[in-house]
C-alpha cells in the first residue's frame, strides 16, 4: 500500500471531499431539473386540453359538428371543470367516442420471454415493454390504440402489434374522427386513484368528461405537444 506523509494524506482527503460534494450537488441539481421537466410535460398537457395551447382558427369545424355527425343524438355532457372552453370546442364523455375490447384473446402463453423474439408483451403500467415473445397466435394488430389497466388507470398509446400480459387491461379504439393521440394525452393527465379491487373503465372511467376541441385544432395540438416533448426529452437524454 502506497503511503503518503500524513500532511498530504490530509490534503488528499480535503480534495477528495470537494470533488464528492461536487459530485453530490450535480446528482442533486440533475433530480431537481428532471422533476422540472416532468411537471412541466403535465403543465403542456393540461393547457393543451383547456385550450390554451395554439390558437383558435374560426374556420375549422365546431367539436359540436363533428359529434354530431358521430352520433346524430350526442348530447354535450356537463362538467364544470371546464368552464371556459375557446369556441367551438365541446365536452363530451369517453364512453361517447371510445370503445373498448377484452384483451383475452391476446393473453400471452408462456412468459419465457426473450429480446431476440419479435412480439412484444406489453402492461399498461411505467414497464409498458416487459418483454418479448415468439407466439404467433393472438397478436393484437389493430392499431393504433390504447391499452388501458382498468386497475391502476395507467394508459399506453400504442402503435404497433403485441400480446398483453393479463386480463386487467382494456384496448381502447378511439372512433376515426377523433384523434387517437389527443384521447391519450387527456388519459395521461386524468388518471382516478386505482384500487386493486375494482375494475375503473365501465364504472367511472368511462363516464370522464372529456374536452374535444374541433379536429383541425385536435392536429396542431397534437404536432405543438410533440415538439416540445421532443426538445424536453433531449434535454433529459444530456443530463
């Protein structure tokens, strides 16, 4: 073992702790920006359904129009939450513009799961990807939809083909005039508080009051959303 004089041992030892404190204030100041970060995603979103995020265009279609034509007897739902939608915007439930399907027929068989197989199997929950298999049977392929956990009420959008994990999911379609990524980042922002011991998507999930804005309006959000996710996340992937 190497061993200094004790003077310089000392000196070592102050030089090593102002580099750790360093080290410390930079892992610290890393955790604060990545909660910045994520709450200023959710801010982008929820100004996003408030309509607060591009302008308004008096030329695009009205929300109502468009339900309408969805449903002839759609009638708006009322939710005082959102109180001063721009014009032309409507409120309607998610029942009224989403469905749902059971996920058993695509219940992955065996979880001997592997990265070189091409099938992935997806949760609903933050792992999303848990793995990947090589069943040909029972791949979900109508896509893009979203996966629901209609336990938890964490919501995926996905595009592109898979197996699920279990039966506590919905795969939700979102009717063809509204569009699909605008419905998931509403379900981004509006999850209920999970319980283990029910299942949320009939019984209130369903019935949330959704804001739609005029499709036009339903796309440039959409384009503005991924823009600026795009800038926040590089700023993560440089931390």
């Amino acid at each position: 073992m190497p061993l200094p004089p004790l003077a310089e041992q000392q000196r070592i030892l102050d030089e090593v702790d102002n580099w750790m404190s360093l080290v410390d204030s930079i892992d610290s100041n890393k955790e604060h920006l990545e909660s910045i970060i994520k709450q200023t995603k959710s801010k982008i979103l929820d100004l996003a359904i408030h309509g607060k995020l591009v302008p308004q265009d008096p030329n695009d279609e009205p929300a109502l129009d468009l339900l309408k034509r969805i449903n002839p007897n759609f009638t708006p739902c009322d939710n005082g939450h959102y109180t001063q939608l721009p014009v032309g915007w409507c409120k309607c439930l998610l029942e009224d513009i989403v469905k749902y399907e059971q996920p058993q027929a695509y219940i992955v068989n065996s979880t001997d799961y592997n990265d070189s197989y091409l099938t992935p199997v997806l949760t609903a929950g933050k792992s999303f990807i848990i793995g990947y298999t090589n069943e040909t049977e029972g791949i979900y392929q109508n896509t893009p939809c979203i996966i629901f956990d209609d336990f938890t009420t964490d919501s995926k959008l996905v595009d592109f083909p898979f197996k699920v994990k279990s039966s506590a999911m919905k795969i939700l379609k979102v009717t063809d005039d509204i569009e699909i990524e605008y419905v998931a980042m509403f379900m981004s922002i509006k999850r209920l508080i999970g319980d283990t011991h029910k299942r949320y998507w009939i019984s209130e999930y369903s019935k949330l009051c959704i804001p739609i804005p005029p499709k036009e309006e339903q796309k440039r959000i959409i384009n503005i959303v991924k823009m600026a996710f795009k800038k926040l996340d590089a700023i993560m992937e440089n931390l």
